[in-house]
C-alpha cells in the first residue's frame, strides 16, 4: 500500500476515534482499519399491548364522591375479571379523592357546581394480548371507565427484534466499509470490532380517550372499536472496525 493511502486511511480512522470505545484499535503499517458506524431499524408486528383504563366521578361532599368512586371502581374490577383478564395483567397506576380545583369547572352549569365539589380519579394498565387491546377497552368503558383509551404497543421478544436490527446495522457497516476500501484500492478484511449502540426502548403509543360521564344504558349494545395493532420498530447503532490488505 502507497505511504498515501496509509495516510488517507490513518485519518479515516483518527476520525472515528474521537468517540470513546471500549477497545482501542491502533492503526499501523501491520494493523490497517477501516471504522464504521450507522443504524438501522427492525420491524415486527405488535403481540402485546398495554391499555390504560380510568375513570372520574364526583359528589356533592367527600362522603358521597368516595361512596361513587368506590362503586365505578369495583365495577370496572369486575368487568375485567369476567372477561377473562387475569389479576397479574393489571396494574394500578394511580388513585386520588379531593375537591374539585376552582379552575376546573368554569364552563359548568351552577348546578354543576353544586353536584361536583369533590371528585374521585383512578387509573389501571391492563397488560393482554394485541388482539385482545379492542376488547379490554370496550368492557372498561362500559363498566363506567369514562377516561380511557391509552395504548402502548410492544412485542414480546423486544431482544430479539432489537437483535435484527444490529445484524441489519452491521451488514449495512460492511457494505460502506466495503465500498470504502475500494475507494482506496484495497481489500476489505475481516471485522476485528463491533458495538452496539441500541437506543432506550419506548413503547408505541395509540390514544383513543373516552370521557363520556356514565356508561349509559345503549352502550352496553355498542360494538368495541375498530382496533388495528401496528408494527414496533426496534432501532442500533453499530460501530464496527474492519481490517483492509
């Protein structure tokens, strides 16, 4: 190899160094590199979804806002239970009684204000299966749960999805290196380093929010909605060092 291409090659590397590694690859007339780094996404189907479910009420005092919170609340329980939702899949997310903030009711009715000094709030997460997610919604609302529709999509094995998108990553790392090597008239050698990079995961968000006051009578007769499960994207970024001849 010419003195300038050994050069052109030293900088290339000396350029990808400047972001910390784990292992040190020192360029030199017996070790010649070739550094990397880019990205790539991995696509799979939802399985998995988690549906957040809550529900508002009030009263005209403590007492009576509690006593309606207390019925919403265990009528939601019990529609999930009879629908099959296992105990385990549910997780309360919060739950507050107290008086109604002055600022909250400036559209209301004076009648309004009188019936609603105090209001109950409580919200659950209800993990199931993705086909499941329509379903788990209809029955919460219908049982009273009139500030609901939070989905967040996942997929099961989200390690393995975020595998793919490494191996993805990394085949594309070497078809740059390659292309770099024979920009430089050399040969593209084996890998000698490689990380992965992988981004914090965040779920898929799907909002659909009910906030009708009471489940009413008709509902009850109205089909759950049209829910359709999306893809999840899995992203890495690797860096990847190969040796050139």
């Amino acid at each position: 190899m010419s003195t300038r291409l050994q050069s052109l090659v030293a900088i290339l590397f000396a350029a990808t160094a400047i972001s910390s590694h784990a292992q040190q690859i020192t360029v030199s007339k017996e070790n010649r590199t070739i550094a990397v780094t880019t990205s790539a996404d991995a696509n799979a189907p939802a399985d998995t979804v988690t549906v957040q479910i809550g529900f508002i009420v009030y009263g005209t005092d403590h007492d009576s806002a509690y006593a309606s919170g207390s019925k919403t609340s265990n009528a939601i329980a019990s529609a999930l239970k009879d629908a099959g939702i296992p105990p385990d899949a549910i997780e309360s997310e919060a739950q507050n009684i107290a008086p109604v903030p002055q600022f909250g009711n400036q559209e209301w009715t004076p009648e309004e204000k009188v019936e609603r000094k105090f209001q109950v709030t409580q919200s659950w997460n209800v993990k199931t299966a993705a086909a499941n997610g329509a379903k788990v919604l209809d029955v919460a609302i219908k049982a009273g749960a009139n500030q609901s529709g939070q989905m967040s999509w996942s997929v099961a094995d989200m390690d393995g999805l975020q595998a793919k998108a490494a191996k993805l990553a990394l085949e594309r790392a070497r078809q740059i290196a390659q292309q770099m090597a024979g920009g430089l008239s050399a040969t593209l050698g084996p890998l000698v380093y490689a990380s992965n990079e992988a981004p914090a995961r965040e779920p898929h968000p799907f909002g659909v929010m009910s906030r009708a006051m009471a489940a009413a009578p008709m509902a009850q007769k109205v089909e759950p909605l049209s829910v359709s499960a999306p893809k999840v994207t899995a992203s890495a970024t690797v860096y990847a060092v190969f040796s050139i001849q």
